[in-house]
C-alpha cells in the first residue's frame, strides 16, 4: 500500500476520486479507466473511489477488483462509411432526451458526493456535452478536474473544438497523457499541450491487462490460440468468414482457438458466421470477461483488432499477435500500430480488415503462432500506476 500525502483525503463525507469514462464506440475509455480505478484499490486501498460510466461491459473489466461503479443509460454507437453514428440505445429513449437526463444524473452524483477530483477521459465536456452541468456546479467547490488522454488522440472535431478548449481553461487544473515518447515522438503530446495551453504529465501506456491480472484469481487454463472481437461493425461479419475460411484450411494443427466476443451482438448479427466456426471442432465462442485476460496470458497467438487497449494487452502479454484494424476514417488505429510495429517488430503482424484474405490470414498465422513471447514490455505501460499516485497526492 503506498502512502498518502493528502490531507484532505481523510474527509469521510465525501469521496476521494471519480472516474469519468465517456461511451464511445468501443470499450476504449470505459478500459483505461477502469484500469486506472484499479490501480488506485490496488495501490490505495482505503481511498474512496467511483467509476462513472454508461457501458454494461464495466463489470468484465473489474473481474474481482473492489471498485465500485455506476452505470449511466447508455447510447449505442454504429460505424457507416466509416464513421462513428449515434442510434437509440437499450433505454428506447430518443438521445435527445438521454443527453438532458444524464447531463443532470451525473450532476446529481458530483452534487451529492462531493469528490476531491474528478479524472475524465478524452473530452472535457464529456460524451454530448454531458459534464458542462457538473463542471458548472463544481465552480463553487474545492473539487479539481484532470483530463486524461490517449497517445494518438485522433481527429475527432468534438476534441479539438472551441468549446472543448475552453472548458478545459475555465476548469481543468491537470493533463495526463497515456502514452511514450521514446515509441511515438512527441508530436501528439506537443499538439495537446499547445491546444490545452499546459504541460502535460507523460505516465506512459494505461494497461488494463497489468492490472486486471493483479487481480485474477482464475489458474491456468492450458494453452491456447485467442480471438478477440469485443465490438461488432458491419464488417466484422466479412472477418469472420475470413477466419472461418483460414482455420478450416488449417484444421487443429495448431491447437484450440477460444473466441471471446458480445454474445448478443454476434448472434444479432453474424449467426451463419458463429454457426461456421462452431462447427469446427477446436473453436469455441465465449461471452466477453474477465477470463479474457487469463486466456491471453496463456495465449499461443492472438487475433484482435487494434484500439489501444488490445495493442496494450499484446504488448503485456508479450503474445505474438495479428492486428487488424478497423475501417475508420480518423485512421487513428492504424496510425497507432505502424508506430508501435517499429518497437515491436516481428511480435506484431498487421492487416487491414477492409483488405484481409483467408490467403493472407493463413500466412500470417502460420508466421505468428510458433514465435516465442516477448519477456519484457517494449513499451512503457506504467500509465495505470502513474496515474493513481498522480490522483492520490494531487
């Protein structure tokens, strides 16, 4: 346990840290956060601590980690044309109905837990501008604000608009950055700083397997080859026959392959494509969780898109993997991997789905799946630990 400096964090009224994590289109900063809220039990045991976010998946994150957490109603994302769209989510309430709700919600949450400070993730206005209630309110209060962000932000116009510039003036005191200079340069840690107007604190790579292992209390679950497919677009279904294809040519030469995906979301939309796989013998689908995270440390070789998450979980793991990244304008991904693929050389093999073959599938894991594991991270990935003892003595 390591020792606070902070006397204010034994004022029992009220909590210590809230976690803001935006609903995004994938798990992205519901991930990085939860990350971060562990680090903080792990390290500080007796710190009060909330995560705030909309996604149901938070609880898979968490595994058997004490940190507690509420649930907004949640929006739902889709890709078209390679863009991130809005549509109704699981509440059946119109968004711009949800917006105004949960704009107050999270009010109400700050307004009666009065927390120290508060670490939001990528937008300082939060997901539709929900925070500007809570950042009003907190104005009057001794409570802080700290914006954590990602290594390549990307071109979200949201981000880098004058009303997030502003708001981030008028109420943030810190900014965090996730990433590493000595992989990436610093040119998306110099561009923060000049449109936020501060120096940013660099804590390296946020990494929710380092974390979620800490806290894994599965054993071993013998070897195995791992897919991982936590979000579905419409071309996630052109991938799963192309991994149909690819392990059918290849038969169980190399094992069992284990899939962890959303359940609903693949029998909702890619029911011949699970029906394929389950047919061949050594495949098995199973519902995104923790158990994720004691695959993969076990992990011959692992198929996974190419947020940053799953590359932080590759390069935890040290798992030799095959990275495909998604069709997306901002090209944000595969900006991310061409980086990280100078560290991390032959551990990290990359495909675009838009152009992914079950010829060029085949090859890439008959190259993959007999290399050793990496013994130590390429990377820095301290961003969890960092940042918990940055949030605990600030």
């Amino acid at each position: 346990m390591a020792p606070v400096n902070n006397p204010k964090i034994f004022d029992k009224s009220r909590l210590d840290v809230v976690i803001y994590a935006q609903d995004g289109r994938g798990l992205g900063h519901v991930s990085r956060s939860a990350a971060i809220g562990m680090a903080l039990r792990r390290l500080y045991p007796k710190l009060k601590v909330l995560l705030l976010t909309g996604f149901r998946e938070t609880q898979m994150l968490l595994g058997a980690c004490p940190l507690d957490w509420m649930k907004l109603p949640s929006y739902k994302t889709f890709i078209e044309k390679g863009r991130a769209k809005g549509k109704i989510g699981d509440l059946n309430l119109k968004n711009c109905y949800l917006g105004p709700a949960r704009e107050k919600f999270v009010a109400s949450i700050i307004w009666e837990f009065r927390p120290r400070l508060i670490l939001v993730d990528h937008l300082p206005l939060g997901r539709k501008d929900e925070l500007l209630a809570s950042l009003t309110l907190s104005l009057d209060t001794d409570t802080r604000w700290v914006l954590g962000m990602r290594s390549i932000s990307g071109d979200d116009n949201t981000l880098w608009s004058g009303e997030s510039k502003k708001a981030f003036k008028k109420h943030y005191d810190a900014l965090l950055w996730y990433g590493d200079k000595t992989i990436l340069g610093s040119a998306d840690l110099e561009r923060l700083e000049r449109f936020f107007s501060i120096q940013a604190r660099d804590t390296g790579y946020v990494s929710r397997f380092m974390e979620i292992i800490h806290w894994q209390k599965g054993g071993f679950t013998g070897e195995s080859n791992v897919v991982s497919l936590p979000w579905m677009t419409t071309e996630t279904k052109n991938l799963l026959k192309t991994i149909s294809g690819t392990l059918k040519k290849l038969g169980d030469r190399y094992g069992n392959w284990r899939f962890f995906v959303n359940m609903t979301d693949l029998s909702n939309q890619a029911a011949p494509e699970k029906k394929a796989i389950e047919n061949l013998p050594f495949c098995s689908f199973e519902q995104l969780s923790d158990q994720y995270f004691n695959a993969l440390e076990n992990a011959n070789l692992l198929i996974t898109y190419g947020g940053y998450n799953s590359l932080c979980d590759v390069i935890a793991a040290g798992v030799p993997a095959i990275v495909v990244t998604r069709t997306l304008n901002d090209q944000e991904q595969a900006e991310h991997v061409r980086r990280l693929q100078k560290a991390a050389g032959e551990q990290i093999i990359h495909v675009k789905e838009d152009i992914i073959s079950s010829e060029m599938l085949y090859g890439a894991i008959q190259s993959q799946v007999n290399k050793r594991k990496m013994k130590s991270p390429l990377i820095r990935l301290s961003g969890a630990e960092e940042t918990a003892h940055i949030l605990a003595n600030y």
